[in-house]
C-alpha cells in the first residue's frame, strides 16, 4: 500500500522521468508560458519547487541560477549536475534549506495539487524569496477537463489512484494571506504535442503511472474524451492541456 503522494512519487518518478526523457518538447508550452511570466533575466535566481527530474532548466535564459528543489528522492536522483552554480536540493517543499530572501523569483509548476497544506509551501516562497520578488504558481484549475481526465480516467488507470486536490476560487486569497500580492489570474491553454496518437497515448501512459490502462490507444481515446485533441494530419495530434497560473509578487 502506498499512503502518502511522498511514496507514490518516489514509485512513480523513474516513469515520469523516462516519458519527459522520451519526449521532452512535449510539453514545451507549459515551460514557455510559466517563464513568460516569470521573466527572469541574467544574474536572478530561480527557484523550481517541485522540480521533478529538473525539466525546467532547458527553458531557463543564460545566465540564470537555477535553485532545484525536489522532495521526492526518486525524482532528485534525475536532476542531473549542477554546473553553472545551480543547486539541487532534496528537501521539504515547506521547509526548504535556503535562507531568507535569497532568491528572486519562484517556479511551481504543477506541483501543488498533492499538497496536504498549501498554505506551509506558499509562505516557505514567501520566505525565501527577496522582497518584491516573483512567484508563478501554475496547477490545474479544480473543475476543469485536465482535473476530470486526472481525477476521473488516471485515477481509475493507475493502481496507486490519483486524488489531487486542485487549484480553486480560495487560491488568490490563500496566496494574499501568506504575503502575495496577485498580480495576474489566468486560464492558459499549454496544448501537449506528439507526431501521432501512439506518441501521446505512450507518453500520458508512463507519465501517469497508468498501469492499468489497455493500451496506448485506450489512453489517447480517454484523453480524447475529457481533454480533447485537435489534429493538424499527418503532422501532429495536439492534447488540449490547459493550466491556471497565477503570477505573484511578495510584499
Ligand atoms: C507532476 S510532478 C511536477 C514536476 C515538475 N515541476 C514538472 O512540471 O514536471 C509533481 C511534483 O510534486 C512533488 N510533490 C508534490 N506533492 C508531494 C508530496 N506530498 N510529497 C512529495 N512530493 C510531492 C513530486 O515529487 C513531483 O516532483
């Protein structure tokens, strides 16, 4: 039995990792659109809190620190070197061993929704970051296709369950009352892209844990349903991710 996210993290890592290894533009909207409005520039220091196996980094600008911090030993073992003075830290995302006010912005990209007290990591940002300094939450909005397709079709696909707990209308005045100012509330399409149906079906397959699942093809048709997909033929098949992002500055 695996009763905490911290377990099935460390079960599921070596999969996730090897679907983002696999196909690492995939999600190249996602990654885009969270630095879009971040918008750190040479010299800031960047923390990604969750970084999984460290997909952010390829993103980052020249020159940027980039501060990794990962709970999940089974994803902290993947974050690779840290050259360019980056750090790499496997510890608490509501206890993080860094001092106060000693980086500039913040990066959480899909990683709260497992959260059992947001509230902790949120003022944890709050304290790590300098004065004025940025934060960009991005998660599932709770109710949304990406929520039904989590909630509904991977819990059932995956032994291990999914239940998130997802981004809803208490968020903006969660993050006030740890010390954000909102700046910014935003539905973002971030489409999930693949040369074929094969492609995305082996992807969500690995990157869920969906052991369960028939096939690739009963993935990508349960994708179909709640997602949706849209189709440029014979050149790629689209999956209609869509995040909340929030972007934030401390007071
Ligand atoms: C969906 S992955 C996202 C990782 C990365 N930011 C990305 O976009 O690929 C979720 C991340 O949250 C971390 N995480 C979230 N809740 C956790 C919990 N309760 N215990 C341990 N790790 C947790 C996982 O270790 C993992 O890195």
């Amino acid at each position: 039995m695996f009763d905490t996210y911290s377990q099935i993290f460390d079960r599921r890592a070596d999969a996730y990792h090897a679907a983002m290894r696999a196909h690492p533009l995939a999600r190249h909207h996602e990654f885009e659109a969270v630095l879009q409005r971040l918008a750190p520039v040479g010299g800031e220091r960047v923390l990604d809190a969750p970084a999984g196996g460290g997909y952010l980094k390829a993103w980052l600008p020249a020159r940027v620190t980039w501060i990794a911090v990962e709970p999940a030993a089974g994803f902290s073992g993947h974050l690779g070197g840290a050259d360019r003075g980056d750090r790499l830290l496997n510890c608490a995302l509501e206890a993080m061993v860094l001092p106060a006010s000693s980086v500039d912005a913040c990066v959480s990209l899909a990683g709260v929704h497992h959260l059992p007290d947001r509230s902790l990591f949120y003022r944890e940002v709050a304290r790590v970051l300098r004065p004025g300094g940025r934060f960009v939450l991005a998660d599932v909005a709770t109710d949304s296709p990406v929520a039904q397709f989590l909630n509904g079709y991977c819990n059932e696909a995956n032994s291990m369950g999914h239940d998130g707990c997802f981004l809803g209308e208490e968020t903006p005045a969660d993050l006030d009352a740890c010390g954000f100012d909102v700046v910014a509330d935003e539905q973002v399409p971030c489409p999930w892209s693949f040369t074929n149906r094969a492609e995305l079906g082996y992807f969500c397959r690995l990157l869920f844990g969906l052991d369960r699942a028939g096939s690739a093809e009963a993935v990508c048709a349960a994708a179909e349903r709640t997602v949706g997909l849209d189709f440029e033929p014979g050149r790629s098949v689209r999956m209609a991710w869509s995040l909340r992002m929030l972007t934030c500055t401390v007071r």
